[in-house]
C-alpha cells in the first residue's frame, strides 16, 4: 500500500522538482495561465453600465438654452434641406461618370409632335369672296388678246374709231362698241386704247400704241384691274 503511493506521487514529485529547477518550463506554464486568463474575461458577461446623473436645471435656465439653439440653428442657411440629406438627385443632375461606368449614354427624350389639327371650314363671307375672284379670272381670260394699236381716227358724224391690226389684219373699233359679249372700248388716246369689262367695271384692260412699220411706241401691253 505505502509502495503503491510512492510510485504514484514520485512523478508529480519529479515534474514539481524540474519546475523548480527548468527556466523553460516555468516560462511555458506562466504563458499558459495568461491564455487561460484572457480566455475567461473574454468569455465573461459584460458588467452593467452606471446609469448618468440626471442635471436637473431651472426652467429659467433652460429656456434661455432653448432661445440661443434656435437662433443658432436659424443662422445655418441649408437647415431645411438636412431632411433629403439621404435622398438620390434627380435623373437630370445624375451624369455618367467615363471613369467608373462603362455604359452608353442616356437616350434623348423623345420630343413631342403638337397634333396637326384640321383647318377650320370657309365662312359665308370667304366662300362668297372666292366666288366673285374666281369669276373675276374668267372674266379677265377674255380680254381682247393678240391686237396692236396704232392710233385713232376721228370724224364729228361717226366719232373717235380705233385702228387695229390682229393678225396682220386691219380691225376698226368704234369708241364705245363692244368686243364680244363682255368688253367694251372705253378709251381711245394717242398712246393707248382701254378696254373695259361690262360685267365688273373694275377690270381693265391696256394696250399701248405702236407705230404700224417700227413695232412698239410705248412700253408693252398692260392689264389694270
């Protein structure tokens, strides 16, 4: 029984006489309980924190407090807008950046065409007014075409008569008669003959005088409305 202890208690007894004697083994033991040691406080539960004092101040004083923030905020100029300090621009400020995106660039907007309305009807008074200028021009195309003038001859029985070539032909026109059925020779001078429409007075029609062997006197057959 007494041998059985000693065995047992002899290496305990032998690492305890080399710890005491092994600089190495003292040193390895000391680092392995400063493990041991900072494993337990990271392992243990934080302590409670200490609750602040509460200051407790008069309302004179806080009031006072209260007035200088408020004038002091009111000097800041952008204090509205610390409220979209978190918010994206918009999509016209947001730009792409050549150094850090490599993507196309924004589609333009599309534009927007104004519908082609229809145009207003005629009124009474425009349909009136075409009428009567489109019956002008018919009127106008059947002036006396094709003539020359070359003066007049004039007699107290029969008058003041027209001399006219059309067509290398001579053509007499007595001052007054008519041509056709809608012009009339209202005017016979030295420099031209005029006639004049039955149907619209207002339209005119001039031809100046020419010599009947030196072409032209004047300037070229004109039209007066």
């Amino acid at each position: 029984m007494s041998d059985a202890r000693i065995g047992a208690s002899s290496p305990a007894m032998a690492w305890l006489e080399e710890l005491k004697q092994n600089r190495k083994t003292q040193a390895g033991l000391g680092a392995f309980a400063l493990a041991l040691a900072f494993m337990g406080y990271m392992l243990w539960p934080d302590t409670p924190k200490a609750k602040p004092r509460k200051v407790f101040s008069s309302p004179g004083i806080a009031s006072q407090e209260n007035s200088r923030t408020l004038q002091s905020l009111e000097k800041l100029p952008d204090l509205a807008r610390l409220g979209q300090a978190g918010e994206l621009p918009g999509e016209d400020r947001m730009y792409r950046d050549l150094f850090l995106f490599d993507s196309p660039p924004p589609k333009p907007a599309p534009q927007r065409i104004p519908p082609v309305l229809p145009p207003k009807p005629p009124t009474e008074a425009e349909l009136k007014a075409l009428a009567l200028q489109q019956a002008k021009d018919a009127a106008f195309a059947t002036r006396p075409q094709g003539f020359r003038y070359l003066g007049f001859l004039e007699r107290k029985s029969v008058g003041r008569i027209g001399a006219f070539v059309k067509n290398e032909e001579p053509l007499p026109i007595k001052l007054g008669d008519t041509f056709g059925e809608q012009w009339k020779l209202a005017v016979l001078s030295d420099t031209f003959a005029e006639f004049q429409n039955l149907k619209f007075p207002e339209l005119r029609h001039r031809i100046e005088a020419a010599d009947a062997g030196s072409g032209p006197r004047g300037s070229a057959t004109t039209n007066e409305f």
